[in-house]
C-alpha cells in the first residue's frame, strides 16, 4: 500500500493500481495554485484549492545550487522575490509528472515567464541535462575553511 502522507503523488507506476486508494485528487493536468514557500532554487511549495494541504513541486527541466553551495541562497532569493506569494500556473507534463523522491514535477509560469528558463537565463540554474557538467562548488569542501575558523 501506498503512503500517501509521505508521498502524496502517485508516480505514473503506481496509478493503474493505487489511484482509487488516494485520498486526494491526482494532478495528471495543468492547474493554478499558490507559491507559499519557496525552498531553494528549484523547489516551491504550492496550496491548491483541490487539496487541504500544502505540497512540494519540483521546477521541472532545472538544477539549482543547494543551500550549503556558492549560489544557493541567491538562488532560492531570487526566486523567492520573484514568485513567493503569487498565483502561477503549474504545467504538468503526464508522462513525466512525478520525480524519483516523490515530488510534483512541473513548469511554474507567472507574468508570462517560465520560471526555469529565467531562472536559467539569470544564471541561478543550469539545464536539467547540463547538471554534472557544472558543478556548484561547495566552499567548506573545497577550501576546508571550517579549520580556518575553528578557534573564533
């Protein structure tokens, strides 16, 4: 049995079997919801008037630096400016709508913009397929500059 609470969405897999378990609607189409976090530059969460709770999206067709690596935190800044609050339309894509950890994957477009392309275009993400070929470099990992600070 699937659990629903971990993961909410059913990956295409799963649907034939465990679609009628759901205790939610499955999103298999486009749809408007609200950004009321954003986590970092490639990961929003969404409240949607079909659902009573608030889930994580997957910005499709992107890799943003994490948190702990150079970049990160003007990424998810930047994207946070940007959409955090906002109403935007989620584009699905039903063959590929759910990532290998469970998450929605969409577009978010908002003001006429898709957001991967612009966050791509204003150098906060990479395409989805370049990933391994730019690395986000982590500073502590590479310079060790934990022991530089070590006695402060």
């Amino acid at each position: 049995m699937h659990d629903f609470k971990l993961f909410p969405e059913l990956p295409n897999s799963l649907m034939n079997e465990e679609y009628f378990n759901s205790p939610h609607k499955q999103i298999t189409e486009n749809f408007m919801a609200t950004v009321v976090k954003v986590h970092d530059g490639d990961t929003v969460t969404l409240q949607w008037d079909e659902r009573d709770f608030n889930f994580p999206l997957r910005i499709n067709s992107i890799d943003s630096p994490e948190l702990n690596v150079r970049g990160g935190h003007e990424a998810r800044d930047y994207l946070k400016t940007f959409i955090e609050g906002a109403l935007v339309e989620i584009i699905i894509n039903p063959k590929e709508r759910v990532e290998k950890w469970g998450r929605l994957l969409g577009d978010i477009v908002f003001g006429g913009f898709t957001i991967s392309e612009n966050m791509i275009d204003m150098g906060h993400a990479v395409p989805f397929e370049d990933r391994h070929q730019t690395e986000f470099m982590n500073i502590d990992k590479e310079w060790n500059t934990k022991k530089w600070f070590k006695d402060q």
